[in-house]
C-alpha cells in the first residue's frame, strides 16, 4: 500500500509541475499575440555619415569546422558595413587540418581590404567562453556580433541590428534562427518546430513584457560595455550563453528581440549530433538553474511576475525530468486505478490535467501558422506534426533527464560541439563526416528496453479492470513507444 501511495504523490507532483509549465506557455502566447499590436520601435543609423557609425566586431568562434568553415567565411565576407568600421575575429580553436585551410583563406580574405584576423588558442580553457573572451581583449568594436560556424547571416544583418543600440540601455539584441534545411528529414522538421516555439511564443512572449530572455549564443549582437559590467564570459556552465544573459539582465541591462530579422543556419541532421546538442542544452539549462536561482529570488530590480517566469525559463529543461516520470510511472497507475476503486475520485480530478496537452496543442498552433499559414490543409497538417513532435520529444526523455540530473547534481563535463555537414555540398557522403562519433551510448540500449516497456503499456489496456479494459492512457502509451522506437532505431543505424 505505502508503495502505490508513493507513486501516486510522485506522479502527482511530476503532473501538477507540467501543467504549471502549460500555463507559463498559455501566458507566453497572451504575450505574443499582444505584442503583434504593438508598432516597432526600431531606429536608423545614417549610414553615409561615418562618423555616427560604430565600430563592430563579428566573433566566429569555431573547432575542427573542415565542412562549413569556407561556407562561414565566404557569407561573412558579404556582410555589409563600412570596412573601416568592421572587424571580423576568427576564434579558432581547432585541433585538426582546419587550423591552415583556414589560415590561408584568411589571407586571401584580407588581400580584399577586409580588416580579419586568425586568432588561435593552444589551452582551450573555457571552451567557447573562453574563446569569447580572449578574443574581446583585443576587440575594436563598440559592440560585438557573433556567428557560430554554421550560421549565414544576410548581408544586410549588421544594418537592421546595430541601429536599435541607440537606446544605451540595451545591452544585447538578438533574432531568430532560421533552418535552411528544415525539411530534409522528421528530425530536422521536429527540430525546427521545437525551436520555432522558442524563437516564436518564448522570446517575444517574454521581451514584450520586459521579462528575462537569453541571447542564444549565435545570430545576436552585445554591447561591449554590457559583457564587461556583467562580469564577462563564464566556462563554469554548458551553455555560457543563458548564464551571461542573466547576469546582464539582473544589473538592469535590457534586451532586444528582433522576430523579423532571420538569420538561417543547418540543423543536425544525424540523431548523435541532436543528441550531443540537446544533452548540452539541457544539461547547461539545469546548470543555471542552480547557478541562478538565489540570484533572481534575491534580485530587488526585478518583479515578482519576472521572477517567477525567469526561474520557469531555467527550468525550462527539467520538464523532461516531469514528462519521463509521468511516462515511467504511467503503467503502475494504470494498474492502481483499476485496483483500488475508493480512488476513483483521484482520478477523475487527474483527468483534468489532460489540459496541459490542449494549452501546448493551442500554443504552438500559433506558432506553426506564423510560419506554415493557416487554412484547413495547414491545420491536418500541423495535427501531424504535433503529434509527431511530441511522440520523438518524449523519446529524447531519457537522454535528456539524464543531463538535467547531472545539471542538477553539479556533475561536470566538456564541451561537446555539434557536428556540422554542410548537406548541400556533401549530400552523397555525409555519413564519412569526420567529427562523428561512432561508439553507440549505454543510454540507447535503456531507449529500447523503454520501447518494450510502453509496448507492454499498450497491451496493459486491454487486460486490466472488469469492464473490457482501460484506454484512457492508450494514446500516450502509443506516442512513447513510438517516440522510443524512432530514437532507438535511428541511433543504431546513425552510429551514436
């Protein structure tokens, strides 16, 4: 008895916090349709006048690129702004033959008049912090523009960023990311959808309101005085980014999100290098979470309302500690419903709690038809994709729990890039990518144990109670032995 009784209060727990996190996204989406009514506040530089330009520095930080780094530097070369006025720093931290292609193309690069220099590290401290930060010593510009390998910036990119610094209280300005090849497979069109939500309801939902966002480490500008107040570029977490955001944020700083400037990149289209990208991600999340926390709760420069959504954006990863708990300990409570019938109360009030998945249905429709269109076509179609989203997202749970936990815990661990392709020049041999790891992870055999595991779930359905069994959790059984399967399957045959 005192075994179920704890699964329920564990699965309580675990149900209660996603839905809380459903109504920070339904209050995003209040946001963001509100903010569509607002007018932009966007100004211009005169940009014949040389001397109201600012000087900028773009920062490319880069390691063992050999696949887009001509790609970076070429579309970095197009950029346009006075030549006097722009310095280009290629952060090269590369261990491999890259470090001398890149050399060269370097030179040729100059012999143009652009003002570019090849910056390179033997102690990789601090990975891209540290990068980031030993090539601000030496930086001219007054605001500094960064670019990891696999983004291509248009080149109008500094002229419709830079302008929105004249507001001297804003310290960074960041846009959105677009996917040049957000249609080449299931897992790049799920992974645009996972980030259309955040570049979409997430970071307008929050700036419009004044509440903390994070500058998403690429396709962004700082002001270099805002870098330096906020105490400069920390290694301490996996993703450098979201902590020096929040640091900035807590000394007054004010950000800028631009929804309309896109700037595109490649998403991973092999499930290791997803895999490496989201355990970084995720891990780095919960890292600043326990980094961050007592100093936001603290922070007397910040409302009560901003606290509570800054401490749910730092949680945003550990909802997949909530989901995988709810998945795990689904199949017991099947089995304790249909056991113990004085809690049939319990569960009808839990039903209820089937809203999380209708408010995250709702909000990202609003998303996908930003993007897609809207129409009934568009609709079937994005029931799909949801669906389909939510099946493969619950499939990453595992893997994803594992890094919150060590985030959690203080569990150190390195830097893992994700590998770039470059899939229009290399679509026949993508598969010999050099910077693939070949090993299949521990955690991949656990995913297909997990397969079975929710395949049971759905034959559980059928033999439990009196009454010709029990369908009610069947759906979500469905969607984690599918989400299992497909992540299972294809890190085998991708070699995680």
């Amino acid at each position: 008895m005192y075994l179920q009784y704890t699964i329920i209060v564990i699965y309580t727990i675990a149900i209660v916090l996603i839905f809380m996190y459903a109504l920070a996204q339904l209050n995003l989406l209040y946001n963001y349709l509100s903010s569509k009514k607002r007018r932009d506040d966007s100004e211009t530089f005169d940009f014949s006048n040389t001397e109201e330009i600012p000087i900028v520095t773009i920062q490319l930080p880069v390691f063992n690129e050999m696949y887009v780094m001509e790609r970076l530097l070429d579309n970095i070369a197009l950029i346009e702004y006075p030549k006097d006025k722009l310095e280009i720093q290629v952060l090269d931290d590369s261990t491999d033959e890259t470090v001398a292609t890149t050399k060269a193309h370097i030179e040729e690069l100059v012999k143009t008049g652009l003002d570019i220099k090849h910056i390179t590290r033997t102690d990789r401290s601090g990975f891209k912090a540290g990068a980031l930060k030993e090539g601000l010593v030496i930086a001219k510009g007054e605001f500094i523009a960064i670019f990891d390998a696999d983004f291509l910036p248009q080149p109008n990119w500094l002229k419709r960023t830079v302008p929105y610094f004249k507001n001297e209280k804003i310290g960074v300005v960041q846009t959105r990311w677009g996917h040049i090849n957000r249609n080449y497979s299931i897992l790049t069109k799920i992974q645009a959808f996972a980030l259309d939500a955040h570049f979409t309801l997430e970071q307008v939902g929050r700036n419009s309101k004044g509440h903390f966002i994070n500058f998403n480490g690429t396709a962004g500008v700082w002001r270099k005085a805002c870098i330096l107040d906020a105490g400069n570029w920390e290694g301490d977490t996996l993703t450098e980014d979201l902590d020096l955001s929040y640091r900035a944020q807590l000394k007054n700083w004010e950000f800028k999100y631009l929804e309309d400037v896109e700037t595109p990149a490649e998403l991973p289209i092999v499930i290791s290098a997803a895999r490496s990208q989201q355990f970084r991600w995720n891990k780095g999340g919960a890292e600043n979470f326990r980094k961050m926390l007592w100093r936001v709760v603290k922070s007397d420069n910040i409302s009560a309302k901003t606290k509570i959504h800054g401490l749910l954006h730092l949680l945003n990863s550990s909802m997949f500690l909530s989901i995988f708990t709810v998945a795990i300990l689904s199949i017991p409570m099947l089995y304790i419903k249909n056991e113990y019938a004085h809690l049939r109360n319990y569960f009808y009030v839990m039903s209820f709690f089937v809203m999380s998945t209708i408010i995250f249905f709702v909000c990202y429709w609003f998303m996908y038809k930003n993007i897609y269109g809207s129409g009934f076509k568009k609709f079937f179609s994005y029931i799909g994709m949801f669906f389909t989203f939510f099946s493969i997202a619950m499939g990453f749970s595992l893997h994803n729990s594992i890094a919150v936990i060590e985030g959690h815990i203080g569990k150190k661990s390195e830097f893992v890039r994700t590998p770039k392709f470059n899939i229009k020049k290399f679509k026949d041999n993508w598969k010999n990518n050099k910077y693939l790891r070949k090993k299949v992870s521990p955690h991949v055999i656990i995913e297909g144990f997990l397969m079975l595991y929710f395949a049971f779930g759905m034959y559980s359905a059928f033999i439990v109670g009196d009454q010709g069994g029990d369908f009610g959790l069947f759906p979500f059984h469905l969607m984690l032995f599918i989400g299992f399967a497909y992540v299972f399957f294809k890190s085998l045959t991708s070699k995680v």
